[in-house]
C-alpha cells in the first residue's frame, strides 16, 4: 500500500468483487439462466451489428462470449477502483457510479426473455453489498487520512496508531474478498447441481409415458382463446421455494408411513416399476383470482397414489396424508382423494416429458378437483398417513383453510379486456370455464346486464379438465360489458357474490369491457 489513494482504489475494487460475488452467488442458487454480468455481455452481443459481431466471431471463434466477459470485468474492475478513489471525497459519488452500473445490469436483465421481478434480486443484493462493503472498508481509511480529500500521499506516518489502522484495512479488504471468492464458488457449485439435474431430465426415457394427443373437439375454434393443452413453459408456476430442489432421480426417495401396516420407501425405478396412468388433468391455483391466470391444463403421466397407500395398507381412523417436498413444504390431502377412483398421481411426467424442476421434478402429487395447496405437493419425498387434527401444513399456518377442492369458475378470454372489436360482423365471445372433478354442464353470458344467453362448448375427455366455450352475437357500436357464468353437472349455478381468494378461493363473475367500432362504410 503505497498510497492512501491506492488504498481507496483497493476498497473500491473488493467492493465490487464482493458485489458481483453475492449478484453470481445468487443468480445461480435462484437458477436463473444468466448472471447479470453475462446478461450485459448478451445484451452487447445483441446490440453489435450484425456486421461487427460477426467479425468479432470470426477473430475470436466460440471464445466470443468469454472474451466479452472478460472485457467487461475488466471495464467494471476499472468503475470499481474509481469509486472507492471518489469515496475518499463523498458518499454519494460512489453510490452514483453502482447505482449507474446496476442500472446497466437492470436493462440487461429486463431484456432476457421471460425475466421476472425476482430475476432484480441478484442485483439489488449485489447493489446493497457494494454499499454495505465499501462503507465497511471506508471506515479504516478515513482514520488513516483524516483529511480525506488530500488523498495523495501516504498521510499516515509510521506511528503505531497509523500502523495498526492500516493492518485492520489490509485484513478486512483481504477477509471480504477470500469471502467473496467462497461465495462464487458456492454459487458456481449449486448452479452446477441444477446443471447436472437438468442434463440427466434430458436424457431421460420414460417408460409408459405417451406423448399427449389433443382428444378431439376440445377447441372452441375461437382465434386469440387460451389453447385448452398448456405447453410446459406457458405453465403457470407457484412455489415459496426460491432455491428449488435439484433431485437427481437415483437420489430420490419416497417414504410412505404413519397409520399404515406396512410403510414403504420406493426408489424412482420401483415407482416406475408400477402401472402407469396418464390424463389430462387442469391444475388451479386457490390464489387465481377472477379472471386470472393462474391455471393450466396438461397431460399427466405417473403412477396411481391410491395403488402404493393400498400397498402401504392405511389403518382405520386416518382421514388425511401430510405431503412434504424436498424443500420442507408441506400440505395437507383429504385421504378420500387419494383412494378414490379419481386416479391422483404420483406424476412423473408432464405433456409426454419428464416434470419440469420447477414443476416438481423427478415427482409430483396431481389431483383432480383440489387447488394446488392442498395436493399439488412438488419434489414430493414423504407421505404420511394421519389425522386433519393431528397436523398444520404449511399454508393452513398461515390462514388459508384445511380443505380446499376447487370452486367453480369461469373466464372471458375473448375480446380481450379494452380491446376495440370490428362492428362489421358478430362479436365472437369464448373463453374457458372449469370445476375440476365435477365438469361443467353449461356457461352463460350476459351482455351490458341483459339476460344470461346460453354458450356453446366444446369437448372434454373428462370431467377433470377446463373446458372451452364461444358464441357469438351482434351487438351495436360503442362500449360493451360481458360477463360470465358456469353451471356445473351438478347443477350449481356459479355464484356472482364476490369473495376474494383467502381463506379457499375466490368466487365472482368475470366481467370484460371493451368496444365495438362503427362498421366501415
Ligand atoms: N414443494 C412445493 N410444492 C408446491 C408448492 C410449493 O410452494 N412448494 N405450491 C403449491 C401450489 S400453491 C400450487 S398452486 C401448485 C402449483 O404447481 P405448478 O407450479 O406446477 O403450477 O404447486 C403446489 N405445490
Ligand atoms: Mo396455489
């Protein structure tokens, strides 16, 4: 440490290496595919014509990335050392130039595809860390040069004083950097994990698992509706988890005990040992509000529960199986569901793949009929038989109620909400409506508060899935309300009284403004 000046450049540059650290670190514990210093190199690739980028290419072959990379970490080593030379001045300065910086990140990120609000929080850790670290490391250095500002020669002379403040620098710069290379590496080791799952979920066969076939008739033939089979990636997705579980399949294991004569452990091979099952099945959220969309429907592939707790042998008395993830999560399932001739699933597959790791890879809990929260149960890796009286899962802690099969509902997908609708023809109306486990007899719907008219609906293989409606009517220019109704096949009339989705459900019609223009001349 020749100068003091040096030395804030130093404070500056371990701040940023802890910073870009926690950023990586958490970027991969949450897997989120790019760090945002990668995200910026993708974004600078993208900006780069086409010309440009293909000479870099050309000079620098498949290296093009690293090398980016690396130029960027270099330009960020070099914003680093500045800020901690202008911390010797003001606090804001610094704070100035990271905040400049992670602005730069937040763009590169909010233009990756599918980005959500939770792929900022690599950066708003990495933000607070430069802070929190530089005025750690400011700290020292202030004592060292109390006039902080005359920052150019070595002010502090060699008394012990100057000394020791000088070593307490020295060994806190040193601490948070061998942290911040710890930290990387964890991050590195667990992306490596999610890595590693995700390769062996590719190259894994299912036996028994068909692809999905479209059963016929289910589409309304409505342009612009929610297709009635929902791709794995359109899946909507709920989890507290947010590291979720990397299981490899030979690791699992499922635990089956309790109120049973028998308890089991099975391994993936013994599951897949066993008969296979596969339908379409719509899974809904509880937290789904009026017209929302938190629902999906796929094709499910897995291994009868029913099957294995007949196995396991369930002792008189019990009336519910606490399911707990990888994760610790856990939820609580009418045992009724589960041995009933519904066919709830220890799912291995979703449309014809291997689950998904978000959606609960290598195994899951479906079943029809009940939200997600009471049954869905993902990275599923012990059921236990029991008593409702006996346990509190996890959301039943927290307010939402013991028992939750679905409600009937029913939504508007076309005209879109606000949409401007051509008044030279009939308005087409279509959308989907859904009771899990009970099927849907009919839908209505009523236009600007007339009478309820009467809707067409397509096909269902069963009563386990959404179901599509549409019609059609004419309708004068100008502004219009639809909304809408369900009856289910056991002749509940969906109900328009409005509650919302705590403690089991909302409940609500769903109701679209939009327009219909004058009809061209
Ligand atoms: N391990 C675990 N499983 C879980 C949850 C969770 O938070 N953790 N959320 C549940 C909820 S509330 C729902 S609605 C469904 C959502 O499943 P999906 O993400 O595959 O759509 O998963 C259920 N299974
Ligand atoms: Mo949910």
């Amino acid at each position: 440490m020749r100068s003091v000046r040096s030395a804030w450049s130093l404070a500056g540059l371990v701040a940023g290496l802890a910073g870009v650290a926690v950023s990586y670190a958490v970027a991969m514990a949450m897997s989120i595919r790019d760090s945002p210093v990668v995200a910026v190199a993708e974004l600078v690739i993208r900006a780069t014509p086409g010309a440009a980028a293909e000479g870099a290419i050309g000079v620098l072959g498949t290296w093009d990335k690293p090398v980016l990379v690396v130029v960027i970490l270099v330009f960020l080593a070099g914003a680093f050392a500045w800020a901690g030379r202008l911390a010797a001045r003001s606090w804001w300065a610094p704070v100035a130039v990271y905040l400049a910086l992670a602005t730069a990140g937040v763009v590169a990120v909010s233009m990756q595809p599918a980005a959500s609000p939770l792929a900022f929080l690599p950066l708003t850790l990495g933000f607070v860390t430069w802070v929190v670290v530089l005025s750690l490391l400011a700290d020292p250095l202030r004592r060292l040069d109390p006039a902080a500002g005359a920052a150019d020669e070595s002010t502090g002379g060699p008394d012990g004083v100057a000394l020791a403040t000088r070593r307490g620098f020295l060994l806190r710069a040193g601490a948070i950097a061998a942290v911040s290379v710890v930290v990387s590496g964890a991050g590195r080791v667990v992306g490596a994990g999610r890595r590693q799952v995700e390769e062996t979920r590719r190259l894994l066969r299912l036996p028994g698992v068909t692809e999905p076939v479209l059963p016929r008739g289910v589409r309304a033939g409505v342009a612009d509706i929610t297709p009635w089979e929902t791709p794995n990636d359109d899946f909507y997705r709920v989890h507290t988890a947010i590291v979720v579980p990397s299981i490899e399949p030979r690791n699992w294991r499922l635990r089956i005990h309790g109120l049973v004569d028998n308890p089991l452990e099975i391994g993936f091979d013994d599951l897949l040992a066993r008969e296979r099952t596969e339908a379409w099945v719509t899974l809904s959220c509880v937290s789904n509000r009026v017209g929302g969309d938190l629902i999906g429907n796929a094709w499910w592939s897995g291994v009868r529960v029913a099957d294995l707790l007949a196995e396991a042998g369930v002792r008189p008395g019990a009336d519910a199986v606490l399911q707990t993830s990888d994760d610790g999560w856990t939820c609580g399932t009418p045992l009724a569901a589960l041995t009933d001739d519904r066919d709830a699933l220890l799912a291995v597959a979703m449309n014809g793949e291997p689950l998904p790791i978000d959606h609960g890879f290598p195994v899951r809990m479906v079943v029809p009929g009940l939200y997600g929260y009471v049954s869905a149960c993902k990275w599923l890796v012990d059921l236990e038989v029991t008593r409702f009286d006996d346990i509190e899962a996890y959301w039943v802690g927290k307010g939402w109620a013991e028992q939750a099969p679905v409600k009937i509902a029913s939504r508007v997908d076309v005209p879109r909400s606000g949409s401007d609708v051509p008044g030279d023809a009939p308005v087409v109306f279509g959308g989907v409506a859904w009771e899990q486990h009970t099927g849907i007899e009919g839908v209505e719907i009523a236009v600007d508060g007339g009478p309820w008219q009467p809707c067409t609906l397509a096909s269902v293989p069963s009563v386990d899935t959404w179901v599509q409606w549409s019609t059609s009517l004419s309708l004068d220019p100008g502004d219009h309300t639809v909304r809408v109704r369900a009856t289910s096949k056991g002749g509940q009339v969906q109900t328009g009284v409005e509650q919302d989705v705590l403690p089991d459900g909302a409940t609500g019609w769903h109701s679209v403004d939009f327009t219909v223009s004058e009809p061209d001349a």
